[in-house]
C-alpha cells in the first residue's frame, strides 16, 4: 500500500482534527502530496496540497485559514490538521499522490491528474 489515509471520525462544530496520510518512502520522494474530499453526488473537489521536492503548498479558498497541510519526513507522513470544522466540511477525505508539477505555490491539480490514491477516511462534522 503505497498512500493510507486516516484519522477521520465523528466531531463537534468548532472542532478539531488531524487526517494523516502514511506514504510509502518511494512515493513520499519528488512528489505532490494532494488532499480532496468527497460528497455523495458530488464531484471530488480539492483541498490542499504540497510539493515535497519544494516544500510549496497550497490551500483552497474555502478551507483557508482552518486547514494546514505539513508533513513529516521521519514518519513518512502527510498531515491535514483541521480545526474550526463546520458541517459543510462533513466529507470522505482522500490523499493522493502525483508529479511535483501538479502543485506549486497556490494551486493544485484537479483530483484527475493525480494517479496514486489511498483509501478514505470519513469526515462528519455535527451541528
């Protein structure tokens, strides 16, 4: 397994969490790390992302400023720490892996473009 996503769960309004991504080191190497997240009937929509060969990132508008991306080379990890959740952040969150061009400083590829997926982790922010 080459990208494993965890840490999601059940969380109060206002709330905090912190999502980790398990990369393999091979994966980990030369590449954007991408976080998304899902909605039943929804298009897969970005969150955030970083270039691990730069140390760029980049965060979607709408997240900004409640969610920040870092890693940890030692444990092979990314995280998307999320705090001030609110109901509309309720989502399967998913990270990816792709080349180091699909994320420079303020943008980031479409979820398409990235070609290594990891299983979801389930997200629900209550009211």
């Amino acid at each position: 397994v080459q990208l494993q996503a965890s840490g999601g769960g059940l969380v109060q309004s206002g709330g905090s969490l912190r999502l980790s991504c398990a990369v393999s080191r091979a994966t980990l190497d030369l590449t954007a790390i991408g976080w998304f997240r899902q909605v039943p009937g929804k298009e897969r929509e970005k969150v955030s992302c970083i270039n691990t060969y730069e140390g760029t990132t980049s965060i979607e508008d709408s997240v900004k400023g409640r969610l920040f991306i870092s890693r940890d080379n030692a444990k092979n990890t990314v995280y998307l720490q999320m705090n001030s959740l609110k109901p509309e952040d309720t989502a399967v969150y998913y990270c990816a892996a792709g080349g180091v061009s699909l994320c420079v400083d303020q943008a980031m590829g479409v979820p398409y473009t990235f070609d290594l997926w990891g299983q979801g982790t389930q997200v629900t922010v209550s009211s």
